[in-house]
C-alpha cells in the first residue's frame, strides 16, 4: 500500500475518531509543546518543524527530540511558508523578498533562489513539484511557474486570468496525485495537470489548512473538520471537539492530529 493511501486511509480513521476524542480514551492528549511558536509543518516520518515570532525553524523528532535549527532569520525577512512534502528538501519561502531557501534534513542551507532573478516580482505562493523542482504562482502574470534549483524556468502555463474570474490569489500550491492544486480560501481550489492545463474549479471556500491525500481534499474552520473527494459530491465534515479549539492551525497526519494554540503545539494520539 503507498504512503498516500495509509494518509487517505489514517484520515478516514482519525475523522470518525476525532468527533469522540474527548469520550474515547485511546484517544488522548500524548504531548505538549509550549514556546514561541507561531507555526510549524509535519513531514511524512513524524518530524516536526517549529517557527518561532524571530523566524527561527526548529526540527524536533517525533518524540519532541531536538534534531537542527536553522537561525539565518534575518537574513530574507519574514517566513511566510514552510514545504515539507520532501525531509530530505526543505522548501522555505520569503515572499515579501520573492525568495525561495532550500535546506536539506539538518536545516543546513542547501541554495537560495531570488525569484526576481527570474523577473518574478509578486511570487504568491511556492510549493515542492513532482520532480523535485519548485511550483511559483506568479500573481504579476498571472501564470504557474515550475523552476530548477539552478534558478532556471523549467515551464509555465498559459495567462490564468484568461479563463479564471475572478483571478485566483492563493496561499498555497499542491502536488499531488497527477494534479497541481492553487487554494485561495476566498474563491477556491483550482487544477492543473503537470503541462499546465486547467483542469476543473471547485467551490471550496472558507477552508483552513488545505491539504491533498489520495485524491481527498482536506480542510477545517472553526468548527468543522472538511473531506471532499472528486467522486462524491457531498463535503463530509465532522466537527472539531471542543477541546482542540481555539486553534490556529491543525494538522492530521497517520495516527496524531497536531493542534497549534498560542504558544502551544498539542499532539493528540492513539494509544
């Protein structure tokens, strides 16, 4: 079975065990992580990326175990987003300086792309493609860029404002199954094939945390836990329990749901 269907199929678990989370005790609270910390990725082993109010990246193992710090803060101004779909290539992006860092499994700095290099000036979101190359939706043209680590353009669709209006402005790029993914919570998701093609636009709005296993299309507000899967019209929802909320930012991975409060990162767990 591939990782993406123990993703699809752990989500499926975990969304039905969620809403019984506080009746169910091998469902629980397993750690807490208190700190400055105002956001932080998962990758697919279970290693946990912190971002602190300065900017700097922690990685912590999945038992809380610090592994790398990355502190070169200062140097591209404010994170704006943390790609961990590949351990081994850490994407980190700057967007108010249009820069992409990669760093490799120790957080050390592997190369740095200045997207303006590139003459992309408004670069709106960035996420890993499936050769390992970089998805650059360049809001000024309107167009998603796939880029090489050697800072070159590798393709491009055509203009989106051509065929999408309103004109998307998402947070954040996809990779996955096939597809390419642009969510902009105001307006939706929109796919693309891997040449660039429009696919199809979906409704979607409103969702927090947008995520893709398997074909699911995942999300959360503040009340609802969101599936969505492109062979069944009807969104699935569960809702969140009391107790994971307020949050800022959640994360379902196999076995834990990783809930970030105010200077606070819950892990809840199987037993």
């Amino acid at each position: 079975m591939s990782i993406k269907r123990i993703f699809s199929s752990c989500f499926l678990v975990l969304l039905v065990m969620v809403s019984r989370a506080q009746q169910d005790s091998s469902f629980g609270l397993s750690q807490r992580i208190r700190g400055d910390i105002v956001d932080f990725s998962v990758d697919n082993l279970g290693n946990i990326y912190l971002l602190s109010s300065a900017n700097q990246l922690k990685k912590l193992g999945p038992q809380g175990d610090s592994l790398a710090v990355y502190n070169d803060v200062r140097r591209f101004g404010q994170v704006y987003s943390i790609d961990v779909t590949n351990p081994l290539k850490i994407l980190v992006f700057y967007r108010e300086f249009a820069t992409v860092v990669m760093l490799d499994r120790f957080l050390h700095l592997v190369n740095a792309i200045d997207l303006r290099s590139l003459n992309i000036f408004q670069a709106r979101a960035i996420g890993l493609a499936y050769d390992n190359n970089v998805w650059i939706y360049d809001e000024l043209e309107g167009k998603l860029k796939r880029v090489g680590d050697d800072g070159t353009l590798v393709d491009q669709t055509t203009d989106i404002r051509q065929f999408a209006d309103p004109v998307p402005e998402p947070q954040s790029v996809i990779d996955q199954g096939g597809l390419v993914y642009l969510y902009d919570s105001a307006r939706g998701v929109y796919n693309f094939d891997y040449y660039g093609a429009f696919q199809k636009h979906l409704p979607l709005t409103g969702w927090r945390d947008f995520n893709v296993i398997d074909k699911n299309l995942l999300g959360w507000d503040q009340h609802y836990f969101f599936r969505y899967h492109p062979g069944n019209p009807e969104i699935q929802r569960q809702p969140i329990p009391a107790d994971y909320l307020p949050a800022t930012k959640i994360i379902i991975m196999p076995g834990n749901i990783y809930v970030l409060k105010p200077n606070e990162l819950e892990i809840y767990s199987r037993k």
